[in-house]
C-alpha cells in the first residue's frame, strides 16, 4: 500500500467510525460491512466485491496501531497545507531550511519515523538521480472469521476456512501483459515508477508517476483476465489451528496466510475472529469449566454422593457434605480447560436445591411432622430487627 494511497483514501470515512474510533469500534465495523458484503454472500456482486476489498484495506490499517499512527501523521502533515521552502529564504541545503528537517528525521523528538514513513517521497533537488521503487512489496493482511464448538474452544483443532484476498493474476503471473507478452519499462520514470516536481525552486517532491501509476512498467497488450493490473480476487481454503483456551470474539493471527506480496515480498497475515458456540451444559470461567447441578432438599440436607457429567464425555463421583446450603460451589480439580502451559484446570460445579413441584399427602405430612421437629427459627427475623 504506497503513501499515495493513504494520502487519497479516507479509512475512517470508508469504516464509518469517527477518527476518534477505539479498535473494538473499528473492529465491529469492517465485520459488519464484510458480513454484508463478502463474495460468499453476493456472488457475481462487483460493487459488493469492491466495498469489500475498499473495507478489507481500510481495517489492515486502522486496525494496527502503529499502521495507524502512521496513517494519521500522513494525512496530518499533509492535511494541514505544509509548504516546502526554508523557512528564512535561503537556498536549498542552507541550515536551518525545511530540508534539515527531513535530512535529519529520526535524530530528532518531533521528526521521529518521518525517514520511515515517508521513505524516498522527498529527494533532494537537482541530483538527477531516481530512486526505484519496484522493490519487493509486503503483501496486505487480511481478515476472516470462523466459528467453532465449546469443544474445539476448550481443546483447540484444525479447522478448514476460505478467504478472499489479492493474489498474482494467474494468467499473467502478475505482469499484467498478455500471454506470450512482456510490459516495457515506462519512459517517463525510467523504470522508477516516481516523479518529481519542484516546489518553490527549493525542493523536488516525488510521486508516483501519471502514466504508469507507480510500477515502473507500461503494458501495451494487457491481460485480458486483470485488464493489465497484475492482481486478482482469489478464493483459498486453508487449515488453520486453533489454539487450546480461545476466547469468543478473540483474533488470532497466522503469519504469512494473508495476500501474497509483489516482486518476492513476503505475504501479509491473516486474522482469523473466533466465534465460539455456547455448550448447552457447561460454561467457562478462564481454564475453569463450569457446570449448575441439581440436588434434592434431602441430598443437601442429609448428604450424598452423587454422579457429574464432564466434557469429554463420561462422569466423576461428587461428595455432597450434610447441610449444603444452595448455591455452593464445589471444585473438581483437573477436570477443566487445558492452560498453554500443558496444565488443567478444574472443573467449578455449583449445586442448586430443587423444590418439589407436587408432594404426595403421606410427603406432606411427614414435612410437616419435619418442620415442627426441627425447631428451626425464622430465618428472616433478622429483617424486620432494629
């Protein structure tokens, strides 16, 4: 993605989110536009496909902070009408000018990363020399999402996901020619794919060059599958492990999964968004397992022993101690979610009393006789006390 692009492009226009936006805000955007946009969903859709990509983009930089950081002081600098000229008048390279400010980025607290950030956008007037800029390229990360079982959450597993992302044309192999044709280096760059211009007679700025838009290369007969691009859309289906202990909601990334880079860049990653599905008996509690068991009044009162499922299928025996009130909550260790140290956790069951919905006359009675043998207070004196 060239500085061009950040300059032109409005990332948070394009996510929706103010420039104040936190990242669970961003998050939540670009997963609302990619679910109503993605290929999968709209096929043969082209403004759908084009949002999607327009969105993908936006989140692979709001979405990182440094990217981010980066992106805004961009957009700042040059937002805010900096002229290039020393500031005294005086010629180009004497002390003090605007061109010290950027020959020394990096020495200095307030031009710190300016070298980083902006690479060769600025050159020093009348050299001569060019700059190339067809250089290995990082490919973009992308975004997906997949859902799995509390099982696989708890566990983890290798899972099978299909992205869509930019990749080489596979006609062209990303020349961006026909078949049987090459592109031919670009006259007015000399191959360097940047221009310069001159401001103020002081400073030669460079940009990516208007007749072959930044490549460096011009391409007479253009492939007829990316129309001389070089990059198309590409469906992939890929495995990708899910750790043991996921959270819901949680972004995992695989490096180097994203889109493939141009001219031996490394490839992007990939963040995959975890959705878990809820277990309809057990919960979580970090690498705690969690799971409600119901006791008669007679086991909670008198004790027993009684029998718990447990996630990986089968039961372990619980001792209920005489007179457990309801509520309480008993620790089955090693019985829970494995940790990323290789250790168990344990397994948090928490008894609930049950009431009887009928009683038979005899089970009446005997309650009766019960309640007046028991001499039990009332147990909600305390609430009316002064």
């Amino acid at each position: 993605m060239s500085t061009k692009d950040w300059l032109e492009k409005d990332y948070y226009k394009i996510l929706g989110v103010s420039k104040k936006a936190s990242s669970e805000e961003i998050r939540k955007a670009f997963r609302q536009i990619a679910r109503e946009n993605h290929p999968d969903q709209n096929p043969g859709n082209k403004a759908s496909e084009a949002r999607f990509k327009e969105a993908s983009e936006a989140n692979s930089v709001l979405s990182h902070k440094d990217k981010r950081k980066e992106y805004d002081e961009a957009r700042s600098l040059f937002g805010s009408g900096v002229r290039f000229g020393s500031p005294g008048g005086g010629a180009p390279g004497a002390p003090g000018g605007f061109e010290d400010l950027f020959r020394n980025a990096g020495s200095s607290g307030s031009a710190a990363g300016f070298g980083d950030l902006f690479g060769n956008l600025f050159s020093q007037g009348n050299t001569g020399r060019r700059t190339t800029t067809r250089g290995p390229r990082r490919g973009s990360d992308i975004e997906g999402e997949v859902t799995i079982t509390f099982e696989q959450a708890v566990s983890g597993d290798t899972v099978s996901m299909r992205t869509i992302s930019d990749q080489p044309c596979s006609s062209c192999r990303g020349t961006g020619a026909r078949a049987g044709t090459l592109p031919k280096v670009c006259p007015t760059c000399e191959g360097s794919g940047m221009q310069s211009s001159t401001a103020g007679g002081v400073f030669s700025m460079s940009e990516p060059c208007r007749d072959c838009l930044g490549r460096g290369l011009l391409v007479e007969d253009p492939c007829p599958d990316c129309h001389g691009s070089g990059r198309a859309r590409s469906a992939n289906t890929m495995n990708v492990r899910i750790p043991a202990g996921v959270n819901d909601g949680q972004r995992i990334r695989v490096k180097g999964k994203g889109a493939a880079g141009e001219n031996g860049g490394a490839a992007g990653d990939l963040y995959v968004t975890v959705h878990v599905s809820a277990h309809k008996l057990f919960g979580r509690s970090g690498n705690n397992l969690t799971l409600e068991v119901p006791v008669t009044f007679a086991e909670a009162t008198l004790g027993a022993e009684i029998s718990v499922p447990t996630l990986g299928g089968g039961s372990v025996k619980l001792r209920v101690p005489s007179n457990t009130p309801n509520g309480r909550t008993m620790r089955l260790r090693g019985k829970g979610a494995r940790k990323s140290d290789g250790t168990v956790g344990d397994l948090l069951v928490t008894l609930r009393v049950e009431v009887p919905e009928h009683l038979s006359e005899s089970a009446r009675s005997a309650l009766m006789e019960y309640a007046e043998k028991s001499g039990q207070s009332n147990p909600r004196t305390a609430l009316f006390g002064s």
